[in-house]
C-alpha cells in the first residue's frame, strides 16, 4: 500500500487553500458516548465549534446521545441507549455508514478506541477520509489486547493518526510499525474561555487542588497515601478534590479511615471549574495514565505550581521539572509527599514557580493548533 504524505506535521505547514473554491468541506467527529462526559468528549465540543464556519460539522455519538445541543453542528445518536460494542455493529451499521454518505461527509475523526474500530468495520462503504485520533497512551493499555487490537486496526485503516504527544507517536512507530508519514502530532488547545476566567494568583492560599474523573486511572489510592503523608504535617493547608465517579463512596470512607476528613475534601463536580482554580495555590495530579491532560492545561493557564507523577505521556509536556513545578518519578509515594511539602512550605517557590507557569504555553495556542488540522486535512483530501 502506498501512504500520502498526509501526517508528520508538526510545525506549522503552507495549506493548500482550497476551501473557497470547492466549497465547505464536511467534517465529522465521531464518539462513542457523547453523555460520557471526559476529556474526550470535551476535545469533541472543542474542534466542532473552532471548525464551524471554514468547514460543515457534524458530531456523531454511537450510542446513548448528547447532554446539549450546539449551534450550527449536526448532531445523530446511532443507539439511543448504553450500548455495547456489538450492539451497535448489529443494529446501528448500516445507519453510521448511510448518516455518513448521504450527508456526503468529507472527513470523519474518530475519537475512541471502540469507536474506531466501529468505523474501521464499516470503512469498506463509507466514502469519507478516516482520521484516527487516540487521546490516550498506546502503552498504558498495552496489555490490555482487546483494546490494543482496536487501537492497531483503527490505525491501520485509517488515512491518518493523531496522537497527542510525540512520545505516544514513536510508540505508534515502534510497535505497530505505522508509517511515520501517516502519524502527526496536534496538541490539545487551551480554550479562550480558560483565558478569560484567569486571575491574579494567589500565593499565600493555603489550598491544593486535584480534578478529575473519580476511576483508578486518576490515582486516587495514591493520592490518599499521599495526603496521609502531608496533611497531618501541615494542619493550616487544606487538600480539594473535584469530580465524580464511581469511587467516590470509597474514597470518601478512605478519608474517614485516615481522619483526613476536615483537610481531604470531596467538593463534587463543578460547573464552574474554571472559575475555581484561582482559590488554590498548587495543583496536584496522580494520575496513572494520561493522554494530554485538559486539567494541567487549566492549571498552567491559571498560574499554578504543578505537580504530577511522570507517567508515559502528558505531563512531561506540559511541566518543566523545577522551573514552574514538579514532574515525580513514576510510583514514588515518598518522592511526591517530599515536593509537595516543599512547596506547601514554600510561599516564595511557589510564587517563582508562578512567574514562569507560562513557559511553552504557545505550543497549546488555538491559532497554532486549528492551522495543522486544516493543513492536515487539505493535504488528506488531494
């Protein structure tokens, strides 16, 4: 098989300017649950609404549907319920591919192991370009073969892969032998509306905060070793916990267990997070697995001291080790506790930490970012 020169860009690249004399292009974002609510489907309502205006956009769920509407963007549900996988191959086939076809779909970015091999099953008869993009890390789930499969069959036939961080790319190289040129790397983008909500930062706050999904993959038993560790040392300083998920119950009952409970709080989630983040003077993740994370994004953009384990991907990219926060060794409990009691003693690091919180931020700019998706999609469409 012979690859266009479709992936790999990633630095800013001269577009084929096509667009006004062929007309607007129809892109379609395809999730598996757009009600799932995560970083994922946040991406999804991201790209879909920077897209309308150059392009046609329309956003497909495979199943269950959408918790709001948007202007201007189509949105179908294949399976108006929790489905599982087969499910929807077995009685929603036929309608993704007619949704695609007849409404003469240009492009579709597929954003989700499961739903990549959806479209990958149904690709002989779907007349769209296929771009996968995998927001996670290939290896974090490696043994997981199920997944792996989808992930390798969703790269393999689709006319291009995006991955978020470069680590994740040569992974995709050296372990499923993708085509370099097939594979590019697009950063998440910092929202304009994180922006606008920022304020001053306040470095005599005496408040850690965390958000995230409530699952093991966010390291929540860590998370309580750690507290267990820090708080009891610092009885002024306060530990906030935003999100839900389904181990809320036993992590509350954690807190309990450890007397953490007026230090270690679960606030719930917020719905306006971003509002939240100037009431804290450090952010902390303890994450297992991450793609590229939407929270220390927030975080940076906030001014925060971050400080995060250095798991596969994410954070390395985002943080710069000992300049504007802390990026931990992998599984160090004690390694943790010890830099986030520096800083917790600190007002003055946290205060220089601060100050260069915005060290490679252009990387996530929105203009930067939306110019290598229409470069990449000019290019897949010659």
């Amino acid at each position: 098989m012979v690859y266009k020169n479709i992936g790999g860009y990633d630095n800013e690249c001269e577009c084929v300017q096509k667009r006004g004399l062929m007309g607007k292009k129809h892109i379609c974002l395809i999730d598996y649950d757009m009600c799932d609510w995560g970083g994922v489907e946040q991406v999804i309502e991201n790209l879909g609404q920077a897209f309308l205006g150059d392009y046609r956009v329309s956003i497909i769920s495979l199943c269950s549907g959408f918790l709001r509407t948007y202007d201007g963007i189509s949105c179908y549900t294949i399976i108006d319920k929790r489905a599982r996988m087969r499910e929807i191959l077995v009685s929603g086939y036929w309608k993704l591919i007619q949704i695609l076809n007849q409404n003469h779909v240009d492009i579709v970015i597929v954003c989700e192991s499961c739903a990549g091999m959806i479209v990958t099953l149904a690709r002989p008869f779907i007349k769209a370009k296929v771009i996968f993009a995998d927001h996670l890390n290939l290896l974090s789930v490696w043994n997981d073969k199920p997944v792996r499969y989808m992930r390798y069959f969703s790269s393999r036939f689709s006319d291009c892969t995006i991955t978020l961080t470069k680590k994740n790319k040569d992974d995709y190289i050296q372990y499923f032998h993708c085509p370099p040129q097939k594979l590019t790397v697009i950063y998440n983008w910092i929202d304009e509306k994180v922006f606008k909500a920022v304020k001053e930062y306040k470095s005599g706050e005496k408040k850690i905060v965390t958000a995230g999904r409530l699952e093991h993959a966010k390291g929540y038993d860590r998370l309580l070793d750690i507290a267990e560790r820090v708080l009891p040392c610092h009885p002024d300083w306060e530990w906030h916990i935003f999100g839900s998920g389904s181990l809320q119950k036993m992590i509350s009952q954690e807190i309990q267990n450890r007397n953490l409970g007026k230090q270690l709080i679960l606030t719930g989630n917020s719905k306006t997070m971003l509002e939240e983040y100037h009431n804290y003077s450090i952010f902390a993740m303890t994450s297992y697995v991450e793609g590229l994370p939407l929270v220390l994004l927030e975080a940076k953009t906030n001014r925060l001291p971050s400080i995060s384990f250095d798991i596969l991907t994410g954070p390395s990219e985002i943080i710069d080790d000992g300049q504007n926060g802390y990026l931990v060794e992998e599984g160090d409990i004690i390694g943790f506790s010890e830099k986030l009691s520096l800083l917790m003693e600190n007002e003055k690091l946290r205060k220089s930490f601060s100050d260069q919180a915005y060290q490679g931020i252009e990387k996530f700019q929105k203009e930067k970012i939306l110019k290598q998706w229409e470069c990449l999609f000019d290019r897949i469409l010659i």
